[in-house]
C-alpha cells in the first residue's frame, strides 16, 4: 500500500524558514518523480516543486524559485521541501504527492497534507 | 503558462443526474497533458484520469473524461451520493503543472 507522510509543518513569522519532509513507502521511491502541491482556501491547488526519481531534475514555481529549496533520500525514501523567506502568501496546507509515470505529471497519491502558516 | 478555466463554479444537482464539468484551457493543449481530480472536505485530491479519459485505478465507469484542444469535459452520468465533491482539473508540460480553479458539485 502507497503511503505518503508530510511532516514539518508550522506557525512561523515572515522571512522564517521551515522544513518539510515526506516519508514515502509502499513503492519504488527511487522510480518515480515526486511534487509538492500547496493548497489555500482562495487560490485553490498550487503546483510548488517537482523533482525526478534521480534527484537530477527539479522545477519550481516561479513565485518560489530562490526561497524554496526541493530534494529527495532515495536511501531513506524522503522528500524534503526546504522553505525559506516565507511570505504570508506561502500559507497553505503543502502535499507532497507520487507521479503516476515518467513522463506522466499527474498525481495518483497524495499525503494528508501537512499546514504552514505564515503570520506576524 | 497555460490557464485553465472550470466552469461552472457550483453546480447543483439531485442524485441520480448527470453532471457535465468543463475546463477550458488558454491555448490548445494534448489530451496527454490533462488531468481529473476529485476532492472532498479534509481530504487530498484523488486522481480520476490521466490522459484525458484513461480512468485511474478503481474509478466507476459513470465517470467519464473527454475532450480536445482546448475544451475538456468530466462527465459523472448518475450522480451516487459520494460523488458530491469539487473537482479540478490539471495540465502538466515538461516544467509546470497548473491547476483549474475547481468545481463544486453540491446536492441539490
């Protein structure tokens, strides 16, 4: 069984940073592209960061590009969502999520989600 | 960057309906690169298709996807109970993903 685990999530003051991490298991981690998609109430889902099985592609959204930082342990079956110089515009509950295929940018599991705020 | 446009924003219908969903992208786009998800209250989304109309693992067959270039439709021909939810759709290229703003199928 596909499982994903967000963890790292918090209060935290503009310009902070935070970590998110993602514990997966049930399938080849290695195998397949990860991404961490962000939701808020008013701008709905947001596509945040992307990487591929190997660590050696990543792509980010331009409003985070700089600030957020993507990675992967293939060892330790993790993906991680380095933030830093948050914005009250990063509030949103972050997912990390499975690609269904190479090639294939749609996400058939998601984690619960995991929340950051970012408040003053 | 493409922008996708779901309309309408609510839709209100009773069980036992057929729920017809568009997405309209701003320009033309593969049927490869268009995605369906259904989401419900404290739940994340759930992949409904890939590709258009490839239905995802353990998806009913009254669900179904269509559509090309820049218009895509998610049809569910008999509303169950459970299919009262918001759902959004999705393209992806090589280097981003963007959302549609969602539909909210209420009950009626």
């Amino acid at each position: 069984e596909v499982r994903l685990l967000e963890s790292g999530g918090g209060l935290v003051q503009p310009g902070d940073s935070l970590r998110l991490s993602c514990a997966a298991s049930g399938f080849t981690f290695s195998s397949y592209a990860m991404t961490w998609v962000r939701q808020t109430p008013g701008k709905g889902l947001e596509w945040v960061a992307a990487i591929s099985g190997d660590g050696i592609w990543i792509y980010y959204r331009d409003s985070v590009k700089g600030r957020f930082t993507i990675s992967r342990d293939n060892s330790k079956n993790t993906l991680s969502l380095q933030m830093s110089s948050l914005r009250a515009e990063d509030t949103a509950v972050y997912y990390c999520a499975k690609n269904f295929a190479t090639g294939i940018a749609v996400y058939d599991f998601w984690g619960q989600g995991t929340p950051v705020t970012v408040s003053s | 960057e493409i922008v996708l446009t779901q309309s309408p924003g609510t839709l209100s219908l009773s069980p036992g309906e057929r729920a017809t969903l568009s997405c309209r992208a701003s320009q033309t786009v593969g049927t490869s690169y268009i995605g369906w998800y259904q989401q419900k209250p404290g739940q994340p989304p759930r992949l409904l298709f890939y590709a258009t109309s490839s239905r995802a693992t353990g998806i009913p067959d009254r669900f179904s996807g269509s559509g090309s270039g820049t218009d895509f439709t998610l049809t569910i021909s008999r509303l169950e109970p459970e299919d009262f939810a918001v759902y959004y759709c999705q393209h992806f290229s090589d280097t981003f993903v963007t959302f549609g703003g969602g539909t909210k199928v209420e009950i009626k």
